[in-house]
C-alpha cells in the first residue's frame, strides 16, 4: 500500500489513543458489561462478546483489493484510523479529524497500549472496520483520562478502519524506504544487513574510515520523507563531535561505510534511529534521512 504519513501528527495522534495505559483496579466489572450490553440493545447492534470481556462488531468484509485473510497477531505492527468515544457518543479523539488524516501506526505487543485496543484490533483483517466497546479495565481505568475527559470506571468505545499491517518494525520500515527510493528514483550504493541504505557521494580517505565505537566531527542534516528538516548542524556554523558508541545504532553502522571527508546519504529505518519512542520531534516508527560528511576522527 501506499503508506504517506505526516509525521508531527502521528505523535499527536499517539497521544491521544495508545499512550496511556489501562489500570487495573477493582471495578465491578459485570455492572460496566451490562452497561455496555445495554448500550449495544438499545442501538441495534449485534456485537459479540469475547471471552476477555469486551464486545466487537466487523461492519465490512476483508477488502478484495488484498489477496490474503489474514489477521494480525499480537506483536504486529499495525496502520489504522481510530476514533474512541464515551457511550454517549461524546468524542475524545479522530485520526480522520486530527492535521491531514492520516491513520496512526503502533505495535500491538507494547505495553503502553491500552489492552482493549490491543486485543480488539487483532480480530480485525486487512481493509476491515467496525467497532471495539470496552469496559474501564482494559481501556483508561479507575483514573480515567482527565486530559481527553474521560471519567474514571468508565466504558468506551473505538471505531477500527485497519488498513494495513506488517509482522515487525524491520518489515514496515522497509517496506516504506523501497518505496521512497523507488518514487524518488535514488540511486543506493550499499544497503547494509541493518536495513539501511546509503548513497556515497564521495567515499573519503578509505584508508582512515572510523569504528562503530569511535568518536568523530561530522556535518549532517536529518529530515522526513516529507522534506521536512528536524535538525541540520550546519545552522549553527559548527561541526558536531558524536560518540558514534553512544549515538543511534543507524549512526554507528552507517557512518564508518566512509572515510574521512567522505560524503552522502543514509536511510535508517526506525528501529536502528528512534523506535517506539520517537522524540519531541520524530514520531515513533519514522525512517530518517541524514545527509552527513565525515570531517576527521579523534
């Protein structure tokens, strides 16, 4: 599929729907199922309750544009749209409504991940929608969210759109920068076992090229696939000194590819940059491109 996703919003995005954890607590958890029960008896909806205590509805059957059925498992890596609202219908959160609406993209083994949304989406296919109804202990629990308003103890639900999913963090990454460098028709050098990719501009002093554990000067400047800059250690007029043992792991295998004075680009995948995590300013699971040049080593 074609996966373009503005990154500053999937950070905002994440905030509002996996960040935070589910608490357990003490909850009667039989009175919040006939509430939810109730809930689906008056609307109509003919949702099926699963054996950890939550309801599901599938509106749509797998879309015929995929070849296969199947669903993904509980340490995929999933690209959905979400929408999580109380039972009366007040809304906390839209990817469709949120920046340019695009759908977000999390690994549904993480810990971080409220458990109804981990659980629910797994029973959904490729091009699936439909609905997850959750009692308070596998969503926002006995504290509730104050920030997104939701009271504590309280049943929520969540519209599903998956589009897509990938069995891990390597997969997903690779399946976005084939399709850069494809689109953007670059050339690559040297593709190292990593998963990064790498145009040698100029290849430097091949006899003087550092080691993963070395400290070095170089200039570099990262961005999106976007073309968006995150940082650029020329706006200062200064080179930077990196410990390329303490730095990104795209960092320390990529850069000793050159010698010294050597130059070019690097594509690093998320899980050897900045994960899960992210930063302020990278969004989780986001490939970088560092166009770098290695000035000398220490």
């Amino acid at each position: 599929m074609n996966h373009s996703y503005n990154p500053v919003l999937l950070l905002v995005l994440m905030m509002y729907f996996v960040i935070l954890s589910g608490c357990s607590d003490d909850t009667d958890a039989a009175s919040e199922g006939d509430v939810i029960a109730a809930y689906l008896s008056a609307n109509g909806i003919a949702a099926q309750k699963t054996d950890f205590g939550f309801y599901y509805i599938i509106d749509t059957p797998v879309n015929a544009n995929f070849a296969d059925t199947l669903k993904p498992l509980s340490n995929y890596l999933v690209i959905t749209h979400l929408k999580g609202a109380l039972l009366d219908n007040t809304v906390f959160g839209d990817t469709k409504q949120k920046g340019d609406g695009q759908p977000i993209v999390f690994d549904l083994s993480h810990n971080r991940i409220i458990e109804g949304l981990r659980r629910g989406i797994a029973l959904f296919g490729r091009g699936q929608s439909g609905r997850l109804f959750l009692p308070s202990r596998l969503a926002y629990g006995s504290g509730g969210d104050p920030v997104l308003g939701i009271p504590p103890n309280t049943p929520v639900m969540y519209y599903v759109e998956l589009q897509d999913f990938y069995p891990n963090e390597s997969a997903y990454n690779d399946s976005l920068i084939t399709q850069y460098i494809r689109e953007q028709r670059i050339a690559i050098d040297t593709t190292l076992s990593s998963g990064i990719y790498i145009t040698i501009v100029d290849p430097g002093d091949t006899r003087n090229m550092p080691g993963n554990q070395d400290t070095i000067v170089m200039q570099y400047q990262g961005y999106f696939f976007s073309g968006e800059l995150f940082v650029d250690s020329r706006s200062v007029g200064i080179a930077d000194t990196i410990d390329l043992g303490q730095s990104i792991s795209g960092w320390s295998r990529g850069i000793p590819v050159f010698g010294v004075g050597g130059r070019g680009r690097m594509i690093v995948p998320s899980q050897m940059a900045y994960g899960f995590d992210g930063t302020d300013t990278i969004p989780p699971y986001t490939p970088l491109i560092y166009d770098i040049r290695l000035l000398s080593i220490q």
